[in-house]
C-alpha cells in the first residue's frame, strides 16, 4: 500500500530521452540531480485511489505514440527548459483533467505547459548563459512520447512504480 502521491510523466522514446538526460546531468547542480529528465503530467495524484491506475491503464490503451515538437529554449528563472508543443498530448491531459477532477491539487487543474527542466536551481545568471548557449545551435525537432510513466513521490527522489506504453 502506497502512501505518498503519485506523479504521471509522458515516457520518451530511448534516444530523446538520453539527450535530455544528458543535458540534466551536465547542467543541474549534482546535489539537486536525482531525478532523470521528464515531462510532468500530474504533480500530485492520490496513490490509493484505484480509479487512478484504471484510467492511466485505459488512456495508454486508447493511444497510440505521439509526436511532439521540441518548438524552444525558455528561461525558468533559476534554470532552462526545453518547450514542447503537441495537441495529442494536451487532449490527453485535459482527458485526464476531466475525469480526476475530484481529485487534483490546483497546480495539476491548470492548462499543461509540456517541458523538460535540464538545469533549475543555479544563479540567474548561470540559466542565462545556458539559454544562450542551447539557443546558438538550436533547430527544433520532434520527439516521441511512447506512453505514461507513474512514480511515487518520496519527499524529493521519485521512485518508479509502472510503465503503461501507448497501444493503440
């Protein structure tokens, strides 16, 4: 029986997601990094809520690999991040939104703003140069999302629970 909550990330395929935590590893401060790159769909979700795990299940059912587009390079104040577009995956979340209403925090009632966090926590001007430098060679690019990834949060480390791959 779990206790703490769940968090839903979009799984990536291999290659993309080796880039990105390649960046993480680099460029997020090492005491900080314990975490691989992801892109976070739900922050906070009940664990025991069994309804949870029956709706991640029929959603990765119902769809098939999406293609995001990696569209820029934001600034996150203490950090960078790469920005990712693709209205398959808002549908989804906002799928989701609507069936576990009940349940989420207002962070996770918001509109989804899909990206991946390679450097948070250094100086302002340390996210500077780093946008700066990602921004010179910069083209976008499209990357996979191959289905849903579930953790549970332990009060920093997340630790894995279940892969659930787009089947459709």
């Amino acid at each position: 029986m779990l206790n703490n909550p769940l968090i839903l990330t979009l799984k990536l395929d291999t290659r993309h997601q080796q880039y990105f935590n390649s960046l993480r590893r680099e460029h997020f401060p090492p005491e900080r990094n314990y975490l691989d790159a992801h892109l976070t769909l739900f922050h906070h979700l009940p664990a025991n809520e069994k309804r949870i795990i029956q709706a991640i299940i029929h959603t990765a059912a119902n769809y098939a690999p999406m293609l995001l587009q990696v569209t820029g390079i934001k600034s996150i104040g203490n950090g960078v991040a790469f920005v990712m577009e693709c209205s398959k995956l808002q549908a989804l979340h906002k799928q989701l939104q609507q069936e576990w209403g009940a349940w989420l925090i207002p962070q996770d009632r918001q509109k989804l703003w899909p990206h991946i966090t390679v450097q948070n926590k250094v100086n302002p001007e340390a996210a500077k140069e780093l946008k700066q430098k990602l921004e010179q060679d910069f083209t976008p690019f499209g990357v996979t999302g191959i289905g849903l990834s579930l953790f549970e949060y332990q009060g920093g480390p997340w630790q894995w629970l279940e892969e659930f791959n787009f089947s459709r």
